[in-house]
C-alpha cells in the first residue's frame, strides 16, 4: 500500500471517508476497482494510472471504506457498502465511465452497471468473481464453520497475508447483491480477462459470467498459467490493450 499524506478523500452520503486519487484527462473516465482486501497500491491500479497518464485519459482509483487509506474497519464492511463507496466515487465524475474491476471490483462493476448503465461506457474485468460470498465462501464451508460463521465471524487462511475475517454480515449482506441469479444487461462493450492457473476463482465463474450476461459486444480472453495475482508484464499489458479496445469501441 502506498503511504501517502496527502492523499485527498471525500466522504460518502453513508458517511465514509474514501481516499483517492484522480488524474485529469479525456473522457471517458477509466475508474480501477479494487479486489477483496486489496488496495489502490496495486501494481494493476498504478500500472493503469501511468498509462492513463501518457495517453492523457481521465483515470481514478481509490480505497473502499475498510481497505488501504480509507476509514472504517475492515471487519464492518459488506458487499454493498463498497458498492455505495464505489458509486459514491463514480459521483464525483462527470460524463460516463469505463469501469476495471479486479476480483471483487469484478462483482462490484456489475452492481454498478445494472444500477446506473447511463453512466458506464464499458467494463474490463480481471478475475471477475461475482457472487463469491454465496458461490465460493460460503458453498466451501464446512459444517463447522458454517456454524462458527452464524456466531459472528469465521477466519480463513490466505496466501496474501493474515487471515481473512469473514463475518456473518458479509455473507447475509452479500446476498442481496448477486448477479447471476437475475437477468443481467450490459448494453455496452465487456471484455474479461481470466488465467487458467487462478486458484482464487476457477476459469468455470468466467465462463458462467460470459453466458449469463447480455451484451452486444463481450470477449472473455483466457490466459495459460496466469494466477488471481494477473500482473506480470504479460497480463499488465493485455489489462491496458483491453481497456484500449473498450475505449476504442465507446464511440
């Protein structure tokens, strides 16, 4: 995570303090959201920064409440907290967007999307994993923690660090945001980027997403051995030529 002072935030109608970073440029407005945990620090969200930058393109990434230098506890947050935190982002824009979401900030430009689609002019994914709190954590709970998780919170290990703190908000809450129950319009270009080596979220959740969405104009491209992490030189590259294609494609 980047350790800056002066990083300018804003605080959401729900009262959170979100720190950002915006650089000025042409519209329409490439916005990184973030995945589970993660921060605006990433390699992804600062490699797109200096591109936007050099192609003189609008860009902004920031922290959801809870995660990197913004306020809130981590532990509080819910799926549709940091879809308020995310629109509440998006408001400080004019004109419309196009939305990169990693991971999570996969599932959250989809909520984003089907609340506001006048806004956005694209999306690109990266690892989407839409419903993961239903689908993922807690279809893989054991009996045991099922029981653990209804008592407040269950931890789970993680090879990026400390233990993740899933608690039983996150997962009651989660379930009023899912995506791939309900029709799914996307009347705008999509393109997702997905590595066969991704053991966070396995190739079958893209494939799902690309059947289930309805677009006019959706690619999902597969990457041999690319991990959830999709940020070697590689993958960094093809994040940007996507985001290229899509901006390409807005008209």
């Amino acid at each position: 995570m980047e350790n800056t002072q002066d990083t300018p935030s804003f605080v959401t109608p729900q009262g959170r303090r979100i720190a950002y970073h915006l650089s000025d440029g042409t519209g329409p407005t490439v916005v990184f959201l973030g995945g589970f945990k993660s921060d605006m620090g990433g390699n992804k969200a600062v490699h797109l920064e200096q591109w936007a930058r050099e192609a003189g393109r609008a860009f902004l990434r920031f922290d959801y409440s809870g995660h990197g230098e913004s306020g809130e506890d981590f532990t509080d947050g819910a799926i549709g907290d940091w879809f308020e935190d995310a629109c509440a982002a998006i408001g400080l824009l004019s004109g419309k967007v196009v939305l990169v979401g990693s991971s999570m900030g996969g599932w959250i430009s989809l909520l984003v999307a089907r609340a506001m689609p006048e806004r956005v002019a694209g999306i690109v994914t990266i690892a989407a994993a839409p419903d993961f709190t239903e689908d993922s954590m807690w279809a893989g709970f054991s009996d045991a923690q099922k029981q653990e998780l209804m008592a407040g919170q269950v931890a789970l290990p993680s090879e990026y660090g400390e233990a993740y703190i899933i608690t039983r908000r996150l997962i009651e809450e989660g379930r009023d945001r899912l995506v791939l129950r309900d029709p799914l319009l996307l009347p705008f270009p999509v393109r997702s980027l997905q590595g066969t080596a991704d053991v966070d979220v396995d190739m079958s959740v893209a494939l799902r997403l690309l059947d289930h969405a309805q677009s006019p104009d959706m690619r999902l491209t597969l990457v041999d051995g690319a991990d959830h992490r999709f940020s070697n030189d590689e993958c960094l590259e093809l994040i940007v030529s996507s985001v290229e294609e899509v901006l390409a494609r807005t008209g």
